[in-house]
C-alpha cells in the first residue's frame, strides 16, 4: 500500500509540475524533443539563442504573406499597409476575429554536428499549435 502511495504522489507531482509550466517552457521541452529525434547528432546539440514565444494569427500570417509577395513583385513598402486593412476589413466583414490566436512561433538558433561530422550553426522558426502540444512546421 505504502508503494502505491509513494508512485501515485510521484505521478501527481510528475502531472502537476507539467501543467505549471509557462507556454515558453512548453515550447522549449517540445523544440528539446524534437532537436533529440530529427537531429543526426543529438548529442551535439547546443542552443545559442532561444528567441520569445510570439503569436500566430491570421492578420501576422498576412503580414507575413504581403510583405514577401511586395518583395517578390518589387513592391514599395508603402503598399503593405493599405493591403493589411483590407484584409482586417474583410475578416471583419467576415465575422471573424483578425487576431484569432491560430498558434505560436518560436526562433531557435542552434550549433550542431552535420552528416559530416562538422559543427554547423542553424536558425529554424518553430510554429506550435495553439494548444503548445505539437509542432507543426519547421521553417
């Protein structure tokens, strides 16, 4: 009875101490999960530079889109502004929330051992869902 007790207070605190962690935590333990599993050298692994959880919504993954797609077309920069309203305008028009939390990114910069066996530094952008319980896509 005594071990009983003993493995069920190790898992609450186990549970507990999982759900206390702050969303940055989160994403951290899933990036340190992944760089684990995906990586030809886990063991080489070393973070240099972990950046802020941000937010991902519709009106940033529209930032993001117009702003390529003006450099990609030789647009001036001017022009991102005008469009981004519009396109809140029409979410809005829509029913829907601009700034719906869709997920999460997250910048790592990271030093690791390559297929060759040389030290390579890296930069990916994580993005979460919003639940911060997978990953899903790796830039």
């Amino acid at each position: 009875m005594k071990q009983f007790l003993k493995v069920t207070a190790m898992a609450a605190c186990l549970f507990l101490g999982a759900c206390a962690r702050t969303p940055q935590q989160q994403a951290e333990a899933l990036i340190e999960e992944y760089m684990q599993s995906h990586l030809k050298d886990p063991a080489s692994y070393e973070c240099i530079h972990m950046g802020n959880l941000g937010n991902v919504t519709p009106m940033s993954t529209a930032l993001e889109l117009i702003e390529k797609g003006c450099k990609e077309h030789g647009y001036p920069n001017d022009s991102i502004n005008p469009m981004l309203a519009r396109f809140r305008a029409m979410r809005e028009q829509e029913g829907k929330d601009p700034y719906e939390l869709l997920g999460y990114t997250l910048t790592l910069k990271y030093r690791a051992k390559n297929s060759f066996g040389g030290n390579e530094i890296q930069e990916n952008e994580f993005i979460f869902n919003k639940e911060l319980t997978t990953i899903e896509a790796v830039k």
